[in-house]
C-alpha cells in the first residue's frame, strides 16, 4: 500500500472525525490497508481503507434494536468517509447506496442472516 500524502490526510480526517462523531476508536496499519475499529456499547465496527477504497464489517449476531444499532453506527462511520474521502458508500447486502440511508433495509437483512446463523451454525457444528 502506497498513499499519497492527500489520502493518508484523509485517513487521519476519518479517524478524527469517527472519534468525535461516533465515538472512541483502534486504529492499526497493516501491509495493504489501514484498519479503524470501534468496539462501542452497540458493537464492533471495523473500517478498512486502503487510499482507493473502504470496507465496513460488521458480525451477523445482531437482532432487532442491536442491529438498528449498530447498522445506524455502521452508516454514519460510511457517510464521514463518504464526505472526508469522496469515495460513494454502496450496501452490497441491500444493493444500494449508504448515502440512501436504508437503516431498516440494511437491518432487516442483518437480522435474517443472524436469525439463520444462530440456528443453524450450532446444528452444522454437532452433526459435522
């Protein structure tokens, strides 16, 4: 990974910003991408931005009010890289733009997923 001086600025605009907006943060540089982590009282949030492209990733365990929770945190994280990095957020799992601000969408699939996972996991776990 090769930033360019106007993107590592951004990265350090980003990391700047998710502190005061959303709330503490991790950070950690790694070979191909810079990682943010936010580990809050709705979850765990983790931002991977390699200068040309950024990543959010949640884990598929939440249900309800948590995943309300945590996809809103999960968004507005996507709309300060949106607005520091001029990168356009795009929800594969709801295919549309974060910018769209889709929460119950996003949430409903979150919760599905987590529902299956849940159940089905320990299942494959003890007959495997």
């Amino acid at each position: 990974m090769r930033l360019t001086p106007g993107q590592r600025a951004a990265w350090e605009e980003v990391v700047r910003r998710v502190t005061a907006e959303v709330g503490p943060v991790t950070t950690e540089e790694f070979r191909y991408s810079l990682t943010l982590e936010r580990n809050g009282d709705v979850g765990r949030v983790q931002l991977d931005y390699d200068g040309e492209s950024a990543e959010i990733a949640l884990a598929y365990r939440y249900d309800g009010d948590a995943a309300r929770r945590i996809v809103a945190e999960a968004y507005r994280i996507a709309g300060i890289v949106e607005d520091v990095t001029g990168l356009a957020g795009f929800d594969c799992q709801t295919e549309r733009a974060t910018a769209e601000g889709d929460v119950e969408a996003a949430v409903g699939h979150l919760g599905g997923v987590s529902r299956w996972a849940q159940g089905e996991i320990p299942r494959l776990l003890t007959e495997g």
